[in-house]
C-alpha cells in the first residue's frame, strides 16, 4: 500500500484538483452530463494510478527481498 505522507505526485494532485471542482459543482447542483462523466473519468484515472503505484511498490518489495536473500545465500 502507498504511504499516506508520500507527497502526491504532480499529476495526481492535478486530477483531484480538478476532480474536486467538478464534485464541487455537482454538490451545488451545477453541473453538465459532460463533467459528470469528466468526473467519473478522473476518478478511475485516479483510482487506476493508486493500483499501479501499489503494484510498482509490491514488485519493487520483492525484487529487493530476493536481492537480500541472494546475498544471504552467498555468503
């Protein structure tokens, strides 16, 4: 799972930015078909760069766990 004090990246702070504008819109009963679905897209996108960070951060725990018992083996 990604640190919550990981500073966003910049294009995912840019997705909610904008994400948050849309849903603020909504709220206010303000808003079109076309940045509802905008919304909706932003939401996967954003959902789906969580995923690949998380799974980019498991591959990486991994490879470095296999490094350390490599070493481990060799000595």
């Amino acid at each position: 799972m990604t640190d919550p004090y990981d500073p966003p990246r910049p294009r995912d702070y840019a997705l909610q930015q904008e994400l948050d504008s849309l849903r603020e819109q909504e709220r206010e009963g303000h808003s079109t078909p076309e940045e509802q679905r905008r919304a909706e897209l932003l939401e996967r996108r954003l959902r789906d760069d969580e995923h690949e960070a998380e799974a980019h951060e498991r591959e990486t725990r991994s490879r470095d766990e296999t490094s350390e018992e490599r070493a481990r083996h060799r000595r």
